[in-house]
C-alpha cells in the first residue's frame, strides 16, 4: 500500500517543477489529488498523473488569492470527504531587481503569492483538518529565508517569513493533531531558476554549478518532492515546526570552496 493511499491531498504550484514532480510522486503512493496552478500547465501534470495510473484532478487557481484558495479547499473536502494534507508550494522568484530599483509594487506581488499564499492556505485548510483531528501542511520556503545571497531581497523576505509561518503556526495547533512543516530547497534545477542554469551553460560554467554545496551539484525536482512526501505521510507524524534544507549541505556552513578529499 502506498504512503498516501487514499488521502485527500492539495499541491499548488504543480504546473511544473517541484509541484509537478510532488504532484506524480504523491500520486504515486496513492493520493487523491487536487492540483493547483495559475498556468494551464497544470492540466500537463495532470494528464501525467493519468498516464501513470494515478488519480489527479486540475484546478487553475491563483494561490495568493483568498477566493481561490478557499474554493479549491472546499472542492478537495467535497471531492474526497476530508483533506489530508495540502502542500502550499507555489511561489515566484521576482528576479533579481537591484534594491535602488525595487517598488513597492514588486514586493507586493512577491509576498502576496510567497507568503500570504500560504497564510491562506493554512487559514482555510486549518478548520477541516482541526475537525478531523488530523492532518499535515507543507509549505515551501527556501534556504535564501534562511541565509543571505541565495536570493532577492523580496524573495528572500517571502520565504524568512514562511519559516517564522511555520513556527508560529505549529504553536497555534496546539493539541489540534496537525501538523505544519517547511522544506527548505537550495539550487533546484527548475523552471524558475532556468535563467542560472541557461547563463552558466552560456559562459561554459555548467560544470560550476552547486560547487559550494559539499555534494558539488544542483537538485532534482524529485528529491524536494521526496521530503515533501515524508512531511505530509504519517512517516512524520513527530515532525512538527520544522523548516527542513534539502540543499545538498549549503547551508551546514558558511559559503566556503574547498578542495576536494
């Protein structure tokens, strides 16, 4: 039987990357899934799923907005008679705008899908879930929440501030049975993060990529989705307020280059 057979589970952000990786792994170990993205990609994903034999309904819903969030919720809860888990993993890089340049406007946008995103997502999952007396919210941050120079500032602020989300919220589930969770990814090799990956092949310095983490490489969609199955399964049913770096040990030190053994 698979990990998540039979749940009631909600990913956003599953047009593509970690979300679609999330969205066929879960599915994989038996979740009944809804998933989200503002992109039509997500019927791509979806249409995966049913190609590998798992059960996958689309829902094009942007994730910073209260209406949307709370009617793809109660579609999961109507769908499926409860929600199990729900992963808030949609985000946006907003690039790397230089801080003289930056408006208002801009970190608007970027806390409105990074982080208010998943304050609805915990705000309209939370009641369903306390009334089952179970349940597991994942949200993505990212190790720029966690250290300077991974990020923008927006980006960066966006996901600090999931990380004290997640800490905060674990306190006011008290006894409730749920649980909240971060994953905290280092260089994924996605669509957001395309234009690294594309100007490091451009100047010849693919092979440079990840150097200063100590496994000396980028990760796979499928190895964040991996952490994120284990938070949102009962495996992980002591885990509970973390923010977990699935960065290839970047963030176990300071930035520093070495020599190899």
């Amino acid at each position: 039987m698979g990990r998540l057979e039979g749940k009631s589970v909600i990913i956003t952000g599953a047009g593509s990357g970690i979300g679609r990786a999330a969205a066929l792994l879960f599915t994989k170990e038996g979740a009944q899934l809804i998933a989200v993205d503002r992109s039509d990609a997500v019927h791509d994903t979806v249409e995966l799923v049913h190609r590998e034999g798992g059960t996958a309904e689309a829902v094009v819903a942007d994730a910073g907005c209260e209406r949307d969030v709370k009617a793809f919720i109660a579609k999961a809860v109507h769908k499926h008679g409860r929600l199990d888990a729900i992963w808030a993993n949609a985000g946006i890089s907003g690039g790397l705008v230089p801080l003289e340049e930056q408006t208002v406007e801009h970190w608007q946008e970027v806390l409105r899908i990074n982080l208010i995103g998943p304050f609805l997502a915990i705000k309209h999952a939370m009641p369903q879930m306390i009334a089952q007396e179970h349940g597991a919210i994942v949200l993505t941050a990212s190790v720029a929440g966690l250290k300077a120079g991974a990020s923008g500032h927006p980006y960066a602020a966006s996901k600090a501030g999931v990380i004290s989300l997640v800490q905060t919220t674990a306190y006011s589930l008290s006894g409730t049975g749920v649980r909240i969770n971060a994953v905290c990814p280092g260089l994924i090799e996605t669509g957001m993060t395309k234009p690294v990956f594309d100007n490091a092949k451009e100047r010849g310095t693919a092979h440079k990529i990840g150097q200063i983490n100590p496994l000396k490489r980028a990760g796979q969609p499928h190895e964040l989705a991996a952490m994120g199955l284990f938070l949102a399964s009962d495996e992980a049913s002591y885990v509970n307020g973390q923010a977990i770096a699935v960065d290839g040990g970047l963030t176990a030190s300071m930035p520093y280059v070495g020599r190899p053994i």
